[in-house]
C-alpha cells in the first residue's frame, strides 16, 4: 500500500489493543479540554472497573508500541 498503514493483518489482541488506546486518547483529550472523565461517567461510581479499564488502556499503549514498528510493514 503507497502513502497509507497497512493493518489489514492484524489480529483480534491488535484491533482490541487500538480501541482501548484510543478510548483511552479521547478520555484524555476530553478531560483535558472539559474535565470530562468518559470512563468514569459509563461506569458511575464503580471506582474498580474504571481502574481495570485504566489499566488496560495503559498496557494497550505499552502493546502498540512495541508493535508499532511492524505495522506499516507488509506481511
């Protein structure tokens, strides 16, 4: 593929490691912005289960990083 990322091999531990890292982006651009927390607002008061999806976000980044070096490669 010219000019673009190729992810079309990626699997499903990939694709769920993207979407938390950017749940994760826009959790942050809105409390930056607003001090809106997103996660904290569909989970309520159950303080645990933000912690569990902070957590993830944070080893989702840690994932794709070290993954990011093959993603523009082709397979």
């Amino acid at each position: 593929m010219k000019g673009g990322v190729h992810m079309g091999k990626l699997n499903v531990l990939d694709w769920v490691a993207l979407v938390l890292l950017i749940v994760g982006g826009l959790n942050w651009g809105l409390f930056g912005l607003f001090r809106f927390d997103l996660v904290s607002a569909i989970f309520g008061s159950v303080a645990i289960l933000s912690r569990i999806v902070y957590i993830l976000v944070g080893i989702s980044a840690i994932y794709v990083a070290s993954i990011s070096t093959s993603l523009g490669k082709e397979k």
